[in-house]
C-alpha cells in the first residue's frame, strides 16, 4: 500500500510528459506544485521537478497514512483487550 500513491504518480507524470498536458498534475499536487508553477513561468520546464518532488510528497503522504492507520489499529486492539478483562 505504501507504494501505491507514488507509483500511481509516477505513471501520472510519465502520461502528463506523453501528453504535455500538466493541468491534471498540477492540481494533484498542490503543495508541491506551487514552486513548480513559478519555475514554468521563468522558463523552466517543471516536469522533472514535479515528477520527483512530487513522487516523494506522495511516499510522504503514504508513510503517515501507513502510521495514522497503525495507530488506529492499535488503540482498537487495546480497547478490544481491556474490555475483555
């Protein structure tokens, strides 16, 4: 599951790259994608950028999911083992 977001970005990018259409990406990746607009307009072609700044934002957001629900998980399972005592 930790891969998943990356990955599905990564073919993102590799499909905005055969398209040239980077509206899509942009708005996927609003936090990140904000400095990348800026670099466009100085002439910079952003896609690189974005692909892996974005690509790791996306393993970013995977981890803390990966955590949160971990976290869940367990305080399920020690409320579940204090209310069998």
């Amino acid at each position: 599951m930790i891969y998943f977001l990356p990955s599905l970005h990564l073919i993102a990018c590799l499909i905005s790259l055969l398209t040239r259409d980077l509206e899509f990406l942009i708005k996927a990746d609003i936090p990140i994608s904000i400095v990348f607009v800026g670099l466009a307009y100085s002439g910079v072609n952003p896609l690189l950028g974005l692909a892996v700044f974005g690509t790791l934002w996306w393993y970013l957001m995977s981890l803390i999911l990966r955590s949160v629900i971990r976290a869940i998980a367990r305080w399920f399972t020690s409320a579940k083992i204090q209310s069998d005592d």
